[in-house]
C-alpha cells in the first residue's frame, strides 16, 4: 500500500512558517502559531519537518537562499564591484524604509536570540555571516581590478569591514530606521573611496 500523498505544498507551508518566526522570534512563537499560519495539522508538522527546532532550522536555511538570490546577489552580479557596494547598501536602506524593515534580519534575529547556546543555529548564522563576507570581498576585487578604488588595505579586512557594517545595520534599523542605516553605509563608502587615496 502506498503512503498517502501530501495534500499541502512543503515548500510554501514553509515560507508561512519562515514569516512566523521572523515576526516572532523562536521562543515566542508556539507550535500552535505555526500550526495556524502554516495551515496544517500538528501530525503533518512533524511528519514533514521534525520537531520546532528543526522546522526553524529549515526556515533560517530558506531565509539564506532567499538572500543569495536577492541582496547577495546584487553583490555578485553587479559588474562594478562600488556600484555592487553601494547596490546592496541601497537595498538595505530601502527595506529599513519599508514597514517590513520592523522585522529586522532572520539570521541577525537567530544570531541574536538563539546562537550563543545553540550550537547548530550559530553554525548557520556564522555560514550566513562569511557568504556575506566573501560577496563583499568579491565585489572588492572587482572594484580595486577595475580603478574603482585605490585602496591598499587587505581586501579580505575590508571585506570583513563591510559585512560588520551590514550587519549592525540589521540591528540598528530595525530601531532606529532606514536613516541610521544610510548613514552607516554613507560614511563605510566613503571610507572606502578614501582609502589609499
């Protein structure tokens, strides 16, 4: 006898629950909240994801794919590694503008609320944390090849330089707002075009 086929989407469900914890946190938000939003039974919850913690892993990892194809990827894709620089701080204050920016960051929030006593969340925030790193310092070499910038600092510290900035960004943002945001990436650019000038 076959095993009866899913009457629910696993991918979208998903996406439901991935909005429940970026809204709420992990501690905050019940089994019950994710049973409601997700629109599926505690049975089928379980079945398909695991227990809360495995479902919110399972978030945080879409979370990252998300931002690979969309932040991140203005990093990667943009030919002008400044234009790429200055893209990604652009779309950052821009989501800090919005009402959505009240949410914060996924990983920032994991890294924040959950990292320092689990070990397989701060593994995840950390993954997250050098993808950043290493887009900027892609978008760095790009931008020192191309005359963009004359920097003689290490590429790979300034890279670490600008990834710090974004994610102080996903803490003060969500606070303060897109201003705050703008003016770190205002004065990190300008830095930036300074250095080794």
């Amino acid at each position: 006898m076959s095993p009866r086929p899913r009457e629910f989407d696993p991918d979208a469900v998903l996406d439901k629950a991935l909005q429940v914890f970026w809204a709420n946190g992990y501690e905050a938000t019940s089994i019950q909240d994710l049973v409601d939003a997700m629109g599926i039974n505690r049975f089928s919850l379980y079945a398909t994801f695991g227990d809360k913690h495995r479902l919110y892993l399972a978030a945080c990892e879409r979370y990252r794919a998300m931002m690979n194809r969309s932040a991140l990827g203005a990093l990667r894709h943009t030919a002008s590694g400044l234009e790429a620089i200055r893209r990604f701080f652009r779309i950052q204050e821009d989501y800090y503008a919005s009402e959505a920016g009240r949410g914060g960051c996924l990983m920032t929030n994991a890294l924040v609320e959950k990292a320092v006593h689990d070990e397989e969340i701060r593994r995840g925030a950390l993954q997250f944390s050098t993808q950043v790193e290493n887009a900027f310092y892609g978008a760095l070499v790009r931008a020192r090849g191309g005359g963009e910038i004359a920097t003689r600092e290490d590429l790979r510290q300034l890279a670490s330089f600008l990834a710090s900035v974004a994610h102080a960004n996903n803490v003060v943002g969500k606070v303060q707002g897109a201003e705050r945001v703008r003016t770190n990436a205002r004065l990190a650019l300008r830095l930036l075009e300074c250095a080794g000038a």
